[in-house]
C-alpha cells in the first residue's frame, strides 16, 4: 500500500464561488461525523495498493460495460480519508474515501456506490454541471453590476443615498441566493438520476441493488435527526425521506434484490478490509477488531501486517508464512512478505517472495517497482539489467509514478549510464511536481548524451518546458 499525505484546500468567497466550492464533486453521500507513500498527483492524500485496485476493478468492469464506459478507462482513485464517501470530478475517474472501503461489509454495498457514481459519469453530469456553474458566474457578475450601479447611482444623488445604497445591496444579494439554489436544486436533481442509473446497471448486471439502498438508507437515518432544522433547499442531496422513498420504489422489485455475494468474493473483501485495517489503523485498533480469538484468514492478514510494522520481524514472517500455506497462490501474501523483508533492509530475502507475486499478479505494476526495487538495492549490474525491464513496463503504464523513475535513477547508476539516470531522476522530479529541479537535472543530463539522440531530445523537452506563473 502506499499513501500521499497531501491535501490542497479550496477557498472561495462569492455565493456562486461557494457553490462551485460545493459541486465541483458529485459525491454519493457524506459521513455525519497499504503500502508506502506515494504521490497520487491530484492534490489529495492517495493511498496505492495492488490487491485492493485490482478488487475494486472487478467490482467496477461490469457496471462500466454496461453503462457504456469501457472505452474511456475509468480508473478508481482510492484516498486516505477515514469518512464514508466517493465522488466523480471528470469522466475518467472515480474518487472513494479508504472509509467507505473499510465500512462496506459486503461487496455488494461498494459496487452500489460505485454504480451510483458511474451514473454520473455516464450522464455527463461533471459538463453539464460547469455549464451550469458558469451560467451562474454570469447571472451572479451581471447581478453586482447592477447592484454596484445602483449604489454608485445612490452616492452621485446626494440625499437618497442610503436608500440607493441599500436598494443597490438587495439587487446583489437576492440574484445571489436565487443563483445558489438554483444550482443546489440542479445537482439534487442529478443525484436522483445517478440514483436511477446506478438501479438500471446492477439490474442489467444482473447484481442486487440491496447494498446500495442499505447504503443509502443509513446515511438517511444519520441525518434525519438534522434534517427537521435543515433548509431542504440548500441541500446537495435529496432529502432522506423522498430519497429513500424513490429508491424503495426502484430497488423493491428487482428480480436480483434477495442476490448474495459469492462466498469467494466475500473473502477477498473480507482479506481487503483486514489488509486496510492493519494498515492505516492503529495497533490497538486493530487487534480489538481482528482479536486473537479470531482465526479467520483475514484477521490473520491483519495481524501480520500489525506484527510486521510494529513488533518483531520474525514472528510476522512466521504468521506471513502461514498465510502462503493456507493460499499458496495468493499473490499479496508473497508481495507482503517481501515488503516486510524489504523494509526491514533484507532485500536480497526479498526478491524470491516479491518474484512469486509478480509470476501470479502480471498485470500489478506496483508490485513490480517494489521487485525493481529489491534489485536495485542488491548494487549490482545483473540484478540492475533485471530491474531496468520491469521499470520500463511499469512507466509504460503508468508514467506518472515518481518511485518507479527514482528507482530507474539507481538502476542507471548501477551500469555507469549517468545521462539515463539523470534524466529518470529529471523524470521522477517532474512527476512530483518540482519542476525547477526537473529543468537542472534535465539540463545536465543533455550534457551526457549525443546531440538530437532520443535521449537528449527527451531531457531538452523538460529543459523548455514553459510553466505558467501564479
């Protein structure tokens, strides 16, 4: 697992800003109340892991299929955020908080959300709502020129002044409001047709839309309490009650409301939520959720991880061990087990598990860099020609990974091939955002290579690279 601890703050100041502060992300609902660092590159604190990513795709590939969105590669965005949430803020990705993970007891309640949130996209809600937004800037612009003119008009006209001034003032302020609910109702409106929509494709999949009502009518209770001394109208959601109430109505008599998870899928679930858990949580939390007493494998996985980062390295192996004896074929029990030699400097004992888990999992390009990266430590140019290959593919596929360009960094170091690993360190700089020392390795690395070959071309286009001033 890997987390970015990084989170940017929205400020605004008008009605209309405030708005477009509140629906920049069509969220499912809000909360009343694994791995190594990685940046994300959005701003957020987002945590990577292999087992989890690959979980939540299957959970999302057929809602995608039948929503129509395969071809644009929607991608699932996990953040370390421990409140109940998830939202849309383009059409390619889908944001869920670790919390709705962790709280989601059956697959059958995070595939609901996520149903929920691809009736956004699908329903281009993000365009149509900036469209809306900027319909708004422009009433609300047009609103202050004529507010500040009949102020201006009051201060030219001696006497009646403060009359003017405050008739100047209510012409502001009453476009304003009207602005804001306008738009709060334009984005109730299309949580209930992501509602709609999320019911349409676990039908069409052929999947109970239980845990999404179950989901949905929690969040209801939490806030019907509050709701009574709540301005319905300045709501980004439907009130829980006509919610719950059109949901009952759509969900009730799906032939695939009674449906269960298959057991298999349950467990994998299961060994995720105890994967986050061991985690991001707290020893003492997590051996009160995943006691001793409690031998299922996911409380096992818990504890391992908790043994691992917290205690003594042998006995986690021990118990890691154990996990690879109950599934031998699980690729995250190998990859945890490498990770936990990893860390502790055992790097040569890590390449045999992190190996295993890459020949199970061949598409998980975390757990690739994590083998690069055993290589790499091992300061030597075969294991160095080993690593190369696997970076590569990794930057193929995700070429905004700032650890996989570091580590291809060292790799070139390893060979003596100094213009190759400045520029992959230029490269990992410039995927962590620090752009004036992407340009200073870049600069030096063209130093090191032919004039016009591939690699100096590279390097001269982050060197000439024009970045906007603020």
């Amino acid at each position: 697992m890997r987390d970015n601890r990084r989170l940017n703050s929205l400020r605004t100041s008008t009605p209309a800003s405030r708005a477009l502060a509140v629906l920049t992300a069509l969220a499912v609902a809000a909360s009343a109340g694994p791995a190594s660092p990685q940046s994300g590159g959005h701003g957020l604190p987002i945590i990577r892991d292999s087992e989890t990513e690959q979980l939540l795709r299957e959970y999302t590939a057929p809602i995608l299929r039948v929503a129509g969105l395969t071809q644009q590669d929607v991608r699932i965005v996990i953040i370390n955020d421990r409140s109940f949430n998830a939202f849309v803020a383009d059409g390619r990705r889908i944001f869920v908080n670790v919390g709705a993970l962790m709280e989601s007891t059956t697959p059958n309640q995070i595939i609901g959300v996520f149903a929920h949130e691809s009736g956004h996209i699908a329903g281009g809600h993000m365009a149509r709502l900036r469209q809306e937004i900027a319909n708004a800037q422009t009433s609300s612009i047009i609103a202050m020129l004529i507010g500040a003119g009949a102020m201006a008009a009051g201060a030219l006209g001696g006497g009646s002044g403060g009359n003017a001034s405050q008739i100047g003032l209510a012409a502001m302020m009453g476009p304003q409001s009207m602005i804001q609910h306008s738009l709060l109702s334009y984005v109730r409106a299309q949580e209930e047709q992501a509602d709609k929509a999320g019911v349409k494709f676990l039908n069409a999949t052929g999947q109970s839309a239980k845990g999404m009502y179950d989901t949905f009518k929690r969040f209801a209770d939490e806030v019907l309490v509050r709701a009574q001394y709540t301005d319905p109208y300045l709501q980004t959601h439907p009130m829980p009650k006509e919610r719950m109430a059109a949901l009952d109505e759509l969900v009730k008599g799906s032939p695939y409301w009674d449906r269960k998870d298959p057991p298999e899928l349950q467990l994998r679930h299961d060994l995720m939520r105890a994967k986050l858990s061991g985690f991001i949580e707290r020893p003492q939390t997590v051996m009160r959720r995943y006691p001793q007493s409690n031998t299922s494998l996911p409380a096992r996985y818990a504890r391992a991880i908790v043994a691992y980062r917290h205690s003594d390295l042998r006995d986690a192996i021990t118990q890691i061990d154990g996990l690879i004896a109950a599934q031998p074929n699980n690729p995250y029990f190998h990859e945890l087990k490498g990770q936990a030699l990893m860390e502790n400097g055992r790097a040569p004992e890590a390449i045999g598990p992190l190996r295993r888990a890459a020949a199970l999992a061949p598409d998980a390009i975390l757990i690739r860099v994590m083998l690069a990266q055993a290589l790499v430590a091992m300061d030597d140019t075969k294991s160095a020609d080993e690593a190369i290959p696997l970076l590569r593919t990794a930057m193929t596929r995700e070429p905004d990974m700032p650890d996989a360009y570091s580590q291809l960094a060292m790799a070139y170091g390893r060979k003596g091939q100094y213009g190759e690993a400045d520029l992959a360190s230029a490269q990992a700089a410039f995927a962590r955002g620090d752009v004036k020392t992407a340009k200073e390795l870049a600069a030096r690395a063209k130093t090191r290579f032919p004039t016009g070959s591939p690699g100096w071309v590279k390097a001269d286009d982050i060197v000439t690279l024009k970045t906007s001033s603020r």
